[in-house]
C-alpha cells in the first residue's frame, strides 16, 4: 500500500456513489417524498427519524444526531477508519483505489495500521510453518478430528514453547518491536524484559471482513490455564466488533442464509470440518449488539449454540437480550442448547453432520425461549404471578421495533395472561405518557442552538450547491476576516470554484479531519427556504452575501475609526475610512 489517497479520487468516488444504493444495502429504505427513511441502525427507535437526502448525497438522524456522507456512513456503520470505508466504497463501484508515491516515485511511505497488519500477517505465516514442523501439535489436531486441509482453511498455527520466537525472527528493528508490542503479540515489563504473548499454543488468527489478519485466539495444548488466550484491543482490532470464522464462513458458502454463534474457535473449526461451514466464536466475551448488527446486515437468521447447563441459559439470555432491539420483520433469532457437559465441538465429532444439523432445525426461537424462560421463573397460574410475569416482560417487549413480529410477541404475552392485548398496550401508553420525556441528545440540542443568520445561509448553501460558487465574487477580504464564518466561506468558495463538477458530499469530504468538519456537517442538513429552483437559490445566496459585506464593511469602519481616534491610520487606511464613510 502507497501514501495518501489523492483527492481527486475522493471527488470522483463521490460523484460515482450513490448514498441512498449504499445505505439502502445495509438498511431497508423507504421513501418519504423527495427523501428516504428508515428507523435509525445507530440507536434504538420505534418511530423512524432517520433520513437520507438523495439530492445532498447526505443522512440524519434527527433522533439521535447522527449524519454523514456515504463514507461517513461506512465509517459509522461498519467500524471502519477512513481509509478502509473509501476501499469498502470504492470496491462496490468497481473503482481502484490509486495512492500517491512521495516526488522520487521510489519510496512508498507505509501508514502506521498497514504496517500492523503485515506484522499481523508475518506472525501468522511463521505460526502456519511451526505447525507444520511440530509433530507434537499435529497430532493434537489429529486428536481433536482436524484434518489438514481445515487446518489450512482456517489458517492454523502453532506458537512454539520459547519465550522470544517472534522477537527473534521479527523484532530486529525497533519499528518492528513497536508493531509487536501494539498488535499485543509481544508483552513489555520493562524495556529490559519483552517476550512473546503466545507460547505452547494452538493459533486461531482472526481474520477482518477483508480477509486481513487482525489478532490471535491461543488454545494451550497440555493442561494450563489460561486455556485460551486471546490478542488484547488495538488499533486495528477491536473485540466486541469481530467475530472470528466470520470471513471464511463468507467466502464458504455463496449465499449465506443462516449463522450460527457458537463460544470457542475450535467449535467453528470442528463444525466446518463436519460440513457445517457457517458457525462463527465472540471472542472470549458475551456476544455484543455490535456483532450482532453485523450478522444480521448478512444473513436473516442467527442460531444461538450453547451448553445446555445454568452458565449456558444465562449467556444464551445476555444474547437475548442485545438481539431484542435489532430484530424486526424477516428477521430471526434462535436458541439451541446442547446436552450439560457438550459443546458444539464434542457433539458433532459425536454424532455428526447430519444428526447435528437436525439439532439446529428444531432450535428455539426467541419467541419461545423468551416466554418460557420467565415461566420457569414464575408461576402464572395466580393473579399474581401474572401481574409479575406481564412486568417482567413488558420491559422486553418494548424493545422490540414496531411491526408484525412485536404484534404478535405482545398477542402471545396477551393469552398467557389472559387480558386483551389493548389492555397491555393501553398501560403501556399510560406508562410512556407518566414517563418524562427523553431530554434530546447533545448532537440535537447543538443543532437547535445553531443561529439563523446570514453567514451560516451562505455557508450552507454553498456547501449544499457548490455551483453557486461561480454566481457571485466574494471581497478577498474575507479571506483573512476576524468574523466568525468568514474565512471558512471563503475558502469553501475557492474550492468549489477550483473544481467545477464537485458534489455537495465531496466539497464537505475535504473538510474532513479539519476543525471545521462537525459545523458543516450540521449545515449541511439546513434547511433555507425559498431556494426550490436555481433562479432562487442564486437570489437568496447573493442576498446573503450583500448581508454579509455589508456587515463586514461596519466592523471595519469601527476597526478604522478606533485607530482614528488613536492617531494610527496610514494613508491607505485612511481612504479606505473615508470610502466606507461615504457608502
């Protein structure tokens, strides 16, 4: 990977791209007269507030305050830094991503995350050859029913028994021992004392949406604890966003339809080596919402592996719990527990593809678990066990999204307690009405705080049409004006002027990273009436304009009037006091 990504580039992506195509991929919308909306998939709501501008090429969500461009959304959405959402953005238009070389063309900087993953991905390819040479570790595989051909699918590796394999062969400069100790595979006492994270371990590489190797889960081999022992955060992984068996369950199966979450690597390794190639691991933690966007953005249904013991319903509720708020129309979750003792690994070697495949037909949906896990816990065939079941469920009802699913969950709950289904819904309005209302996010109250005048109407019309740019001059002035806006106006003039074709959502692109970025986010869902057609728009911006010297004019006259009254004006500052004097 070369340098920086040239702008020019940015500007074309951002012309070819459609943001209500890409959005509409990831979130189901609809159109609501000249724009499209949906319920918001960055918090959870009922009412939809989420909104996308096909002509600003922009969204915004005026629940929570979230907007963006198409690569912002990327960003938001997937987890994605900047550079990955314009590869992600680029690869679905078809578009190759050109880099920039420094002036000799010969010296290709690297940026700091790339040279993390290629550490990430030397690591992996010296574990991969370990375990071809430890005699000792592929019988442990042999043991466990792997096959090599799966070892090689997944990527398996063995990290030998000494403390410094990787420093060795990797950390001869101190660049690479830096990468070493940010990816966590190297760990730092003191500057004296480093060694390897990972040692006398069977190697799960885990593995991002693009097939990059991003951290390691570590199986020991004998008896030890930890048993397994994973890769902390970093830059370039984060674990409660990845799952691992994820890309390879992708790249397995053609049209994935189902996934099932499982809670160890080698129960997804041991799955695919039965057949079974679409089970994926949380790493070492309860599955999050995070990941559970994530599965639902790809297939309709997710299966929930766990034991069948105390420790497994109590996971199998947390799952339940985070899946609530992002399950709506043709979208599924269910629950499939094991006998006490198995896991998905044991069981299949024991009884095979096919009997395991029939545990996975006849799993729980959450329907079911939801409503026979709180019976377990309460009899309801009192008054008042009923009263208690319908509290405890109330709660969990509500977090469901409005439409036939959530319907049907509060007819369900209606006849186990034998009232009306208005009647829930009656108490449940009573209960929102007595509630206080929610105060708005920081976002909104910010935006509703932003002031109507002048400077910020030209500064977002600009932005929302950059054509305007060749309409009317601006004093170069303005340029180096102290008033607030003035200078930000006229850059965005220059910019749009330099480039005639730029979109709306490419002029705000290049304030990207700048100070400037969040203002002309929130100007950029403004809205300035009376600009409906061109002939308008061109009326109201030069009217702005006309404001704007004409206050610009004032607050110098009073800067030259001061240094009047001070004795201080040079020549010119004195025709220019008496040319604003006699305007």
């Amino acid at each position: 990977m070369g340098g920086r990504i040239p702008q020019s580039f940015i500007d074309d992506l951002m012309a070819r791209a459609d943001i209500v195509d890409v959005i509409n991929a990831r979130v189901p919308l609809k159109k609501k007269g000249r724009e499209y909306g949906a319920c918001c998939p960055f918090h959870n709501e009922k009412t939809p507030s989420f909104t996308v501008s096909e002509s600003k090429q922009f969204y915004h969500c005026f629940g929570c305050g979230a907007h963006g461009t198409a690569i912002g959304f990327l960003m938001e959405y997937e987890h994605l830094d900047f550079v990955d959402a314009v590869e992600t953005l680029a690869a679905e238009y078809q578009m190759e991503v050109p880099r920039e070389q420094s002036p000799n063309q010969a010296v290709i900087v690297k940026d700091h995350k790339q040279a993390l993953y290629e550490m990430l991905e030397q690591a992996s390819s010296l574990y991969q050859q370990q375990l071809r040479r430890s005699d000792r570790a592929v019988q442990y595989l042999k043991q466990r029913g792997l096959s090599g051909e799966i070892a090689k699918k997944y990527r398996l590796g063995y990290a030998p028994k000494g403390w410094n394999f990787l420093l060795d062969k990797l950390g001869t400069k101190l660049d690479d021992i830096s990468s070493l100790k940010t990816t966590g595979m190297v760990v730092e006492k003191s500057t004296q004392k480093r060694y390897d994270r990972f040692r006398d371990r069977i190697m799960f590489p885990i593995l991002d949406r693009r097939g990059r190797t991003i951290a390691f889960g570590g199986r020991i081999i004998d008896e030890g604890e930890p048993k397994y022992l994973n890769s902390p955060d970093t830059p370039v992984f984060h674990k409660g966003n990845e799952l691992y068996g994820f890309y390879e369950a992708r790249q397995a199966v053609r049209k994935l339809e189902r996934i099932i979450v499982v809670e160890g690597y080698m129960d997804v390794v041991a799955l695919a080596q039965n057949g079974i190639e679409y089970a994926v691991a949380s790493l070492g933690t309860a599955t999050t919402k995070e990941q559970i966007q994530q599965l639902f953005r790809t297939v309709n249904e997710i299966i929930f592996c766990f034991d069948g013991d105390q420790a497994g319903y109590k996971a199998a509720w947390r799952a339940l719990e985070h899946t609530l708020p992002l399950v709506r129309d043709g979208l599924e979750a269910k629950f499939l527990f094991l006998p006490t003792g198995e896991d998905p690994d044991s069981q299949v070697r024991k009884e095979g593809k096919q009997a395991f495949q029939s545990r996975l037909e006849n799993a729980v949906p959450l329907s079911e678990f939801l409503f026979e896990r709180l019976r377990k816990e309460i009899d309801i065939h009192t008054m008042d066990g009923k009263a208690r079941f319908a509290n405890k469920a109330k709660p969990l009802l509500k977090m469901l999204q409005d439409g036939v699913f959530s319907d049907l969950m509060y007819q369900r709950l209606a006849q186990l307690i034998g009232v009306g289904v208005d009647k829930l819904k009656d108490k449940q309005a009573i209960a929102e009405i007595e509630q206080p209302k929610q105060q708005p996010s920081a976002a909104s109250r910010h935006h509703q705080q932003i002031k109507q005048n002048a400077t910020r109407d030209a500064i977002a019309l600009l932005l929302q049409y950059p054509e305007l740019a060749i309409e009317v001059e601006l004093p170069e002035t303005f340029a180096n004006s102290a008033l607030q806006g003035f200078p930000l106006l006229a850059e965005l003039q220059y910019t749009a002027k330099a480039s005639p074709q730029i979109t709306s959502s490419a002029l705000l692109e290049r304030w990207r990273n700048k100070k400037d970025f969040e203002i002309l986010q929130k100007l950029m869902q403004r809205k300035i009436y009376g600009t409906e057609d061109k002939a308008r728009r061109v009326k109201v911006f030069s009217d702005a304009i006309k404001s704007l010297i004409a206050k610009y004019n004032d607050a110098r006259f009073e800067q030259l009037e001061s240094k009047l009254k001070q004795g201080k004006l040079n020549n010119a500052e004195l025709e220019e006091y008496k040319s604003l004097l006699t305007r």
